[in-house]
C-alpha cells in the first residue's frame, strides 16, 4: 500500500493548473454570491413597496420636471 501511484504525485504543471481551477472557482462562488445578494436587495426593495398603499403610485413626481410631457396632442396639427 505503499505505492500510491500516480494520484498524489503531481508534477509542477498540473499544481498550477489545479491552483488556477481552484482559483476560478473561487471567483465563481464570489460572483454568484454578490448576484444573490443584489437580488435579495432588489426582493427586499419590491417587498417594502408592497406595503405602500397604491394610491402612492398614482402619485406626480416630487420634481415638476422629472419626467417628460407632450407639449401638445400629436394627432392634431397646429392650424387647426
């Protein structure tokens, strides 16, 4: 049993190139924890405004020209 064969010993290549899998995985697991993170921030954000009442979306803006208006009715034309 002394013979462990080829399992354990590896050669300088295959050292770095498990220590750049491990590496990248590493990365991976960091990635997809900041994306699960951002979205249970943004489930959090739909959750609170799940207990506003919905007049407060039918609400103007608190800016007057925070968004954009027709200055006229498009179908219309301007001589009548």
């Amino acid at each position: 049993m002394s013979d462990n064969g080829d399992y354990f010993a590896q050669n300088r290549t295959a050292q770095i190139r498990n220590w750049i899998m491990s590496e990248m995985l590493r990365g991976g697991g960091y990635a997809a924890a900041v994306l699960v993170g951002v979205g249970l921030l943004v489930w959090v954000i739909y959750l609170i405004g799940l207990l506003l009442p919905a007049e407060s979306r039918d609400t103007p803006p608190p800016m007057p020209f925070s968004h954009l208006e027709a200055p006229q009715d498009p179908t219309t034309t301007l001589h009548g």
